[in-house]
C-alpha cells in the first residue's frame, strides 16, 4: 500500500507519500481499507516531531479515518467485510488501508456519505467523553468552547445545543463567529478584541460558565479558572498555549471547581471502546435524524497532505480538513 511517512520532522514538505508494507490484522482487530482520514492539530505536532506515536501504534499520522473492512482478524464479532465503517485511531490514518481494534469501529451513520464520516471519530469521541463522560454537561447549563470553529468546537457546540445547553464560543473574527452562531451558539467572543472572562461574566450575570472546553492550555489556565462559575469544570484537551502555568488553588477551592486535562490517543483499548460505545448510543441517533451534523472544510488527496498541513496551520478553515484516497 502507500502511506505518508515522516523521515525526518519538519514542515509541511516532510510528509512523503511512500510505499510501505500492507498492515495485517491481528487479534481483535479488522483491516480497513481507507476511503478518507481526517487531519488534526495532534497529526502537525507529530510531523514536527513533538508527538510521537504510543507503542504499538503505526508510524504514519492520522488519528480518523473512513473506509470499508477488507478483512477481519481473529475473534473478530459483530463486523463483516464490506462494512463501511469509521474508526478511532492511535495513528495510520493517512494511508490506504489500516489495521483497527474492533473496539474503535462505528458505522458509518444514516445521512452520512463514507468520506464525510472521516470527520467524525475524533471530534465526537473528544467532545462526548469531555464535555459529557467527565463534565457531565446539564440541560440549562453554559459551556464555554475555545475554538468554536475547529473541528471539536463545531461539533461541542451542536451537542451542547442538543441535549439543551447554552453555548459560548470563542473564534477569531466576524467570518468564524458567524459560522458557530449559524451552528447555535447564543454567546459570541472574538478573542482578538474581547476579554472573555468579562464577556461570559456579564452574559450570565455574573455566573460564570458551568463548563469549559480548553484547547489552549497554559496560556488560558488562570482566566479560564475565573471564568467558571460555583462548582465549574474545566476540560483542557489541548495545549497550543503552552503546557506549563500556575494555578491558584485559592480560587479553585472557592468555586468547588474541577480542573481535568485529557488526551484520547494514549488511552488503554477498553477505555476507547467504552467512549466509542457512548458515543454510538448517545451521538450517532443526533446525526442520524440531522440535528447534529459534521462540517467539513476541504478535502485534499491524501498523497497531498502537506497542503492540508499547511491549511491547518493557517486556522483559516471552519470544521475538519480531510484527506482521500
């Protein structure tokens, strides 16, 4: 098969689409035969060479794909070859077949054509065990995005949404702000000119947010603690802001407040087929009546996934990048 391989990190030029060794299946898992993969900010830090791929996980990025089973390997249930499938992945999705525990499999839903489904392993299976799993988001509740037009905000504003929630974002810009209140958030903050601990104070009366999606870091650690409200729950998923910051466990305390950090691709097999179960049962019947939807910007061939690098890099783009075969 051919894959895009890294022989020496770098920008956008050091992915090299190659031919590599076909994967072979094994115990529990299927092989896929790759349709289209998402792109994601976890997939530039590992081509620049700070975000290695977990043992036993492919060499070539990609944490998403779309396709169909090819074959399936030993104890191997509920699956068939010829399924078309999406799938959570530790890494291989930029290539033309990949080897996937069956644990991580999800059908591809009703409304959805096979590439589109690229885009939804990883937005869903980040949002759902963050926003819901961990910070048990209410009805009548505010959440707080940071990035509300990434991938993950789009689809953590539409759930939010869903299941009753009040939903504030930050974007950069007019253009990007427009496209998450078109998705239904109430409560908009361009983070070039406003201060958004201000903002979602005086949205809620002084409140603060029940909970907050950070894919920024350290840079938004302390603002982001005085921004939740009497026991608030902080989810940081990312770290673009830096990886390192003080915290006041003063203010903590004094809101009986809840500060996790979270990453999906580290996690054990059981713990990402518990997600994906959750996330069939509570998010797939959502995009499968159209209240939820995946947004896709742009779909690049995989073989020039350099130039999907550098559109990712530019933060120009609303919703998911995706790569075909």
């Amino acid at each position: 098969m051919h894959a895009i391989t890294i022989p020496e990190p770098g920008g956008p030029e050091a992915l090299v689409w190659a031919e590599v060794p076909d994967p072979v299946p094994g115990e529990g898992e299927v092989l896929v035969d790759v349709a289209a993969g998402g792109v994601n900010r976890a997939d530039v830090l590992q081509r620049q060479g700070f975000y290695p791929p977990p043992s036993g996980a492919p060499s070539y990025p990609g944490l998403e794909c779309s396709g169909r089973i090819s074959a399936l390997g030993p104890g191997v249930t509920g699956w068939a070859v010829g399924d078309e499938v999406c799938a959570l992945l530790a890494g291989g999705g930029y290539a033309e077949k990949v080897a996937v525990p069956s644990g991580q499999l999800l059908p591809v839903p009703e409304g959805v054509d096979l590439v589109t489904a690229a885009a939804l392993p990883e937005v869903t299976a980040t949002v759902w065990s963050n926003v819901f799993m961990i910070s048990h988001l209410r009805p009548g509740e505010t959440l707080l995005v940071h990035g509300g037009s990434s991938g993950i905000g789009t689809m953590a504003i539409q759930l939010a949404k869903a299941v009753g929630a009040r939903v504030a974002v930050t974007a950069g810009g007019p253009k990007k702000l427009a496209s998450c209140r078109e998705l239904g958030a109430d409560i908009l903050i361009d983070y070039r000119e406003q201060d958004f601990v201000e903002e979602i104070r005086r949205a809620t009366d002084g409140a603060g947010a029940d909970v907050i999606l950070d894919i920024v870091g350290a840079k938004y650690l302390a603002r982001n603690v005085d921004t939740l409200a009497v026991n608030g729950r902080l989810a940081i998923i990312g770290m673009q802001g830096g990886a390192k910051a003080e915290l006041n466990l003063g203010t903590l305390l004094s809101k009986s407040a809840a500060v996790t950090a979270t990453g999906l691709r580290s996690r054990s097999l059981a713990q990402k087929a518990a997600i994906i179960a959750a996330v069939r049962e509570h998010v797939w019947p959502l995009i499968g009546s159209g209240r939820v939807r995946p947004i896709v910007y742009r779909t690049v061939p995989m073989r020039e996934s350099g130039e999907a690098h550098r559109l990712m890099e530019s933060s120009e783009h609303v919703g998911k990048i995706l790569l075909t075969t």
